[in-house]
C-alpha cells in the first residue's frame, strides 16, 4: 500500500516489515501491520491512496453542489 507523508516532519508507520519511515512530502509502497493501519487511517499527515481518492470524490460532491445551489 502506498502511505504518503503530508507532513513537515518525518513519521514513522509500522509495516510487517518493522517500523518505517517517511520523509516530508514522500511516498512509500510498504505492507502496514494492523497497528500501522489503524495508525495511518486515524492521522491527518499520513494518506493512503484509498483515503486520497475518497477526499478527490468529496471534494468533486462538493463542488457539484455549490454549482447546483449557485
């Protein structure tokens, strides 16, 4: 799963793998544990391509309904 870091500081994301980290701005293809999963999915720095595609469709719900009322 790739984990992008929208962050300024360096985190650290737990793979099976062990503890990984990630730079400001970068992406890893990593395989999280449970713990790393429930890590990214709570945090507002660390993105899954998942959670970058449901912010996209919000985003675009969102623009589609201020043209509506517009």
């Amino acid at each position: 799963m790739k984990v992008t870091n929208n962050s300024d500081e360096r985190q650290a994301v737990h793979t099976t793998a062990g503890v990984v980290f990630i730079h400001p701005g970068k992406t890893r293809d990593v395989e999280l544990s449970e713990a790393g999963e429930k890590l990214v999915s709570a945090s507002d720095v660390l993105e899954t391509g998942a959670k970058q595609a449901r912010k996209r469709t919000q985003k675009a719900e969102d623009m589609a309904s201020d043209e509506a009322e517009g």
